[in-house]
C-alpha cells in the first residue's frame, strides 16, 4: 500500500525501475535541479505541491474586515456624536398637543433635573436601578446577550406581557443619541453605541448619565427632577424605601407615577426590593423592613400653559411621542367645537359660588370636551379625573342593573314604603311613600327606599359586581348603604361607566389619544364584553323614564335621551350623567370644601348637560320648559358679574297637591289629577321628614362620615 500523501509534497510512483548502478566512469553529477529526487521505494518528491486553502481563511478575513468597520463606526461616531452629548442634561423637549382637526391645542416642555454623580449616591440608590434595571451592568460589555435571549424566550411563550432586553448602557444611547422609532436598523446603530460608550466611559459615568436623562412620569425627567417632584429632597438624601420606588417608575412610569396611581407604584416598589434582595443588595430581613413610600410632592411647580383636557392627555401623550425628543406633534381626541360649547355652557350656568365639571365622550370612550373647574387660570385642579365624591343617586345604575340581572324587569314591583336594615332606615327625600310601584316608577323618582330594598334583595355584592362590570374601580363598601351612593368616584369614571349602557359593552376606557396611538400596556387590558340584551334594553327604559316623567325632565331634548340626576346630602354635591345622540357628557356642580349648600338642585347640573347637548348635537332645544331659568348675567368677556340674579322660577298655575276632608290628590304641571295613597298613620312607621332623617343621620358615626343623598 503506497505512503499516504502529505500536504508539503505529492510523491508518484515511477513507471519505470529504477536502474542499477553503471559498471563504467561515472559521470560528472548533473544540477539537484534538473533531476527527480528519488526517495525510498521509488517515490521522487521533488513535484510541484498540491494546494489546498485552510478552512480558516476567510473567517480571519472575515473578522479583519469587522474590526476595520468598527474602527470606521467608532471614528464616526467620534465626529458626529461626541461622548459630552451624553454628559450634557437634554434641551427641554417639547411636545404639542392637536385636537382631532389638527388645531393646537397646548405646548409642553419637560422638567428636567440637573445631572447626577452616580459615586456620590447612596449605594442603594444604584444598586436599586441596577438591581431592576440591568442585574449584569457591571459585568457586560454594553450588550446582554443573556438578557436578550430571556426576553425574547419569555415575549415568545407569554402573551399580553412583553419584556425587553436593552442594557443601562443601551438605553442610555436610545434616550441621548436616537430617535424612539422600534426597528432593526435602529437595534443595531443601539447597540454599537453601547459599545463605543463602554470603551470611553466608566460604568460609574454611564450610570450617571442614565440617571440624569431617565423618565420618572409627571413631566420629570431625570433623578434629580423626580426626587425633588415626588419626595421634595434631593438624590444624595433620598431614602431606601424612596429610592425603590423611583426605581420602579422607570418601566412605565405615566402608567405607574405615584400622584395618580400610589397603589401601582408601591407594588412595582415590592418587585424592587425583590430584585435587590435576589441580587444580594439587600438581606430578606433589611427588604421585609422596606416600608412604602410615602409621598411630599414639591407644591412649587410653574403655572402649566393649556387646560384641564391638555394636564390629562399629557402623560399619553409624552409615551406616545417617545421619552426625548426636541419637537413632537401627537393628536388627541379634542374635538374643538364641542370644547367650545362645554365651556360656554358652564360660563353661562348659575353658579353662584360653586365649582363644576363636564366631561363629553363618545361610547367608546373617546373624550372630546372636559371642563375640569370654573376657570383654569384660577385653579388647575381637575374635578373630571382627580375630585373624588359621593355619586348621590347617579350610583343606583348599578342597583338597577344589578336587580334587572337577578331577573325583574322594568315592570316588576318593589315596595315604596320605610324599611330598615341593620342600624340603618333611609327615607325619601320629599317625605313621601307610594306603596308598591314598578321599577320604572321607582328609577324615575329615584326613591331611596326602593333602591334600599331592591340592594338588600340582590346583596350588595351583586350591586358592587355589577359597578365592577361598567368599569368602577374606587374601594365600595360592602353594605347597603351603598345603594345612595356612599362610596366617593370620579367623574370620568362614572361618566365612562354610563357610555358602557351606551355602547353596549363594558368596561369603556375613557382615552384622549385616536384608539391606534394607545399605549400597548393598555391594549392587553382592555378586555370588552357585551352586555346581555335584556339587562341593556331594561336599563335604557329606565333611564329614558328619568327624562321624560322623572327627575330629570330639565335635561329633556327634541330627541331621545337617557340618564340619571344625583343629590347628596345637605345639596353638596348635585350631578346629572346621561347620552343622547353618540355623545355621554357627566355633570358635576359643589363645592370644592365639601360644604352644605341651600341653593344646589339637581336641575342645575341637568340644565347645563341640556344646554351642552343643544349646541354639540345641534339639536332642538326641549320643547315647553317647566322651569324656565332668569341666568346670571355674564359680561361681553363671558366672566359671571358680582351682581347677576339667578333664581329658578317656576310657571303659575295650580300645580301642588291638596289633602283633607277626604282629598289627597297632586296636580300636575299640565294640570292633571293624580291620586296620591292615604297618609300613613302616626307611628313609628310615619315617613320622617328631611330633618328627621338628618338628625337620625347624625346619631350613626358610620353615617356621618358619608351621608346619604337627597334621592334625586
């Protein structure tokens, strides 16, 4: 068998054999060049070789030419993005709001802290953003790819909740050096200046800088700006228990900022605190310890240049526009004509001293007109989406629905008659019983008694499941006294919850911003259902009866409209939350200090939600008014004078009722004749008057604290 061949010759085998030695001279030895080099068992191995490339070759060419590329990035980058750009605090960005037709609406800067020095922090002021953050900061060269691979494992395998993978270093690239465009081009140009930014700077100094840019939610950007907005100290002060919380925010932080939801940002701080005492920042002793952070926001804030609709939408809007940016347009769902017709139709409404609320949405839940106070520049506090109160009877929606669910009907009856539960005896406002009366009856006089029974019928919990369904989310009491609206709400929320009836879905998300510019976080929350067609079509009855024969009669229009009027106790606050056309608008009038007021009916609020709807439907007014109201006067600027009237005065006629020898009969307003049941015997089981009840009232510390309403 021949040798194998090699790769520094090739030998062949001679065809001929080799010949033996001459027996003559020898002769004289010719050029080692010129003859074959014969090697044992005839093999010459002076052949050309046979070449054969290393498999090695083009991955070294290969990696030349990145390195090469690299280089060019890194001088590049040298020229046109100079490591003092990361230093410097950003210009302040700015961000214009539009309404749905492109108008301006309001323009926004940022509030931008100073720059922080990651070394003179606390070490557990770093350790909790690291710890959150980018566990591996400290040990990676700008780019995780651990990190990447567990994000993209879990955003594969999990819907609805999506993770990231970027470092501290790379979001410290996007926020000073890129635009917030989500792409591959964009990744890349990210992660190579990750790497150019740990080749210059110490991870000290990359820390530092993403400190001094990151977003904290309510228009502060950076440490310094949150700590002094949310804790009123400075970085180098701040607490363990603050500093997890700031941490926390950086994830979402509109959605989680503390001013506006305290429970969210307290339990992402838990998470905080996990992650630190899984890295060994922190012993499970010392994080047990940890308590929740508790808030002293700065008070000295420049006057914001917009209104109550442009302070809402804002942080929307600012996660929608990306975290810096120099200029930036986002539209909302304002529409300018309506906004114009709300804020004429509470300038023109009889305050008196009074503070109100509108807010206008469509039944998906689109916002397009707010009023959040008399006057903005006076007040900036907004009672649509921050006043917490008591819904009066604006809340029976949700007995009603609840007892429409158990499987009465607008016809079934329930008992108009005094009735007590436990310590508690609510009465009627007016002092007056009708026995047994359909459920339409009850809705459309708003009988306290009736919704008392019809809540201790159902259970309370039916009542609170049913204010769940429509999208309630403040705390309820599990009693039945919230039939009259004892558990404080918001107006937005209420108002979203009546456009659920509306729209035949629920819950509806009140929004600002078109329905494709959501922020993702929402968008695996907003799970609808649609309302069973029974419970819909049996509570829209009862709401039109309001309208046409009920309490609230003033809000009545030349086409179909439904709602619901609301009075609490002692008139402090009056409200009227109802939807005609493809418009649900919620009105709210009362006192910011929560005072007693003798002038406050719910006809104020129902006369401001009519005239609103008049102008943004354009429609009819209501025809024939009962109640024809003497307006306060307003100047040619629209402010109310100091001297204006304003007085309900009623149409003369015999409209009253008239009882004795053998009478007990009500004269209508079109003068017809109702018979009214027999006056209840004294006794204990007589109907109480309103300062019965009020005193009654007084004596019980749980009634105290919330009241029932009038029962309009």
């Amino acid at each position: 068998m021949p040798p194998p061949r090699s790769l520094s010759a090739a030998r062949v085998p001679l065809r001929t054999p080799v010949p033996s030695a001459p027996s003559g001279p020898v002769p004289p030895p010719n050029d080692p060049d010129d003859e074959p080099d014969f090697g044992p068992g005839g093999y010459t191995t002076n052949l050309p070789v046979a070449y054969r490339p290393s498999p090695w070759r083009w991955a070294v060419r290969g990696l030349a030419a990145l390195l090469l590329l690299v280089i060019l990035a890194i001088a590049w980058l040298t020229v046109t993005a100079p490591l003092s750009k990361s230093l410097r605090p950003p210009a302040p960005p700015s961000i214009t709001l539009l309404a749905s037709d492109g108008t301006p609406i309001a323009r926004r800067g940022a509030n931008i802290g100073d720059p922080v020095d990651a070394t003179q922090l606390p070490d557990y002021v770093r350790e909790a953003f690291v710890a959150i953050e980018d566990r591996r900061f400290y040990s990676h060269w700008g780019v995780d790819p651990r990190g990447v691979l567990r994000a993209a494992v879990h955003n594969a395998t999990t819907e609805g909740d999506t993770q990231g993978g970027s470092t501290i270093t790379q979001q410290l690239a996007k926020n000073a050096f890129l635009d917030s465009s989500r792409n591959m081009g964009r990744k890349f140009q990210e992660a190579l200046i990750a790497f150019w930014l740990e080749g210059w700077l110490t991870k000290d100094e990359i820390l530092s800088r993403y400190l001094s840019y990151v977003y904290f939610g309510d228009n502060a950007y950076g440490l310094s700006a949150a700590a002094r907005h949310y804790f009123s100290t400075t970085p180098d002060k701040l607490t363990l228990s603050q500093a997890t919380m700031l941490a926390g925010l950086v994830q979402a932080p509109s959605r989680l900022a503390p001013t506006g939801n305290l429970a969210g940002a307290r339990e992402r701080q838990q998470l905080v605190i996990a992650a630190m005492v899984d890295a060994g920042f922190l012993t499970e002793e010392e994080g047990e310890d940890v308590k929740p952070a508790v808030l002293k926001t700065d008070h000295v804030r420049e006057l914001p240049i917009g209104t109550y609709f442009a302070d809402w939408v804002l942080p929307q809007a600012r996660d929608r526009a990306g975290e810096i940016a120099t200029e930036q347009t986002v539209r909302t769902t304002l529409d300018m004509r309506m906004q114009r017709a709300a804020e004429a139709a509470v300038r023109r409404a009889s305050l008196g001293g009074a503070q109100v609320a509108l807010v206008a949405m469509h039944p998906d839940g689109s916002v397009v007109a707010m009023v959040g106070g008399r006057k903005y520049s006076e007040s900036q506090f907004n009672r649509v989406t921050q006043a917490r109160r008591q819904p009066g009877s604006t809340f029976k929606l949700f007995v009603y629905l609840a007892a429409l669910r158990s499987g009465m009907t607008p016809d079934s009856t329930v008992a108009d008659e005094p009735v007590t539960i436990g310590d508690w005896s609510p009465s009627n406002s007016d002092g007056r019983y009708l026995g047994d009366i359909s459920l339409r009856q009850a809705f459309a006089r708003s009988s306290n008694v009736a919704a008392a029974r019809l809540t201790q019928k159902v259970g309370p919990r039916a009542v609170i499941r049913a204010a769940r369904d429509l999208g309630i989310s403040t705390d309820i009491p599990n009693e039945a006294s919230i039939a009259l609206g004892t558990a404080n709400v918001s107006l937005l929320e209420l108002t979203a919850a009546y456009a659920a009836i509306s729209s035949g879905e629920a819950p509806v998300r009140p929004r600002g911003l078109p329905e494709e510019e959501d922020n993702d976080v929402w968008l695996a929350q907003d799970r609808t259902r649609a309302l069973g067609r029974r419970e819909l079509e049996g509570m829209r009855t009862l709401l039109a009866s309001v309208v046409t024969e009920g309490t609230g009669r003033r809000a009545a229009l030349s086409i179909d409209a439904y709602g619901k009027t609301g009075t609490t106790q002692d008139n402090r606050d009056v409200w009227f939350i109802g939807y005609a056309g493809d418009l649900v608008v919620g009105v709210w009038v009362g006192n910011d200090d929560n005072s007693p007021s003798n002038r406050l009916r719910s006809s104020l609020p129902a006369g401001i939600w009519h005239d609103f709807m008049v102008s943004a439907l354009r429609v009819a007014p209501r025809p024939a008014p009962r109640e024809p109201v003497i307006e306060e006067a307003v100047s040619d600027d629209g402010d109310m004078l100091e001297n204006g009237i304003a007085f309900d005065v009623p149409e003369i006629g015999l409209e009253g009722e008239i009882s004795g020898r053998g009478l007990n009969i009500r004269i209508g307003p079109n003068d017809e004749l109702i018979p009214l049941p027999p006056p209840a015997p004294p006794g204990r089981n007589a109907p109480e008057t309103d300062g019965e009840a009020r005193d009654r009232a007084r004596d019980r510390p749980e009634v105290q604290q919330r009241g029932p309403e009038r029962g309009q």
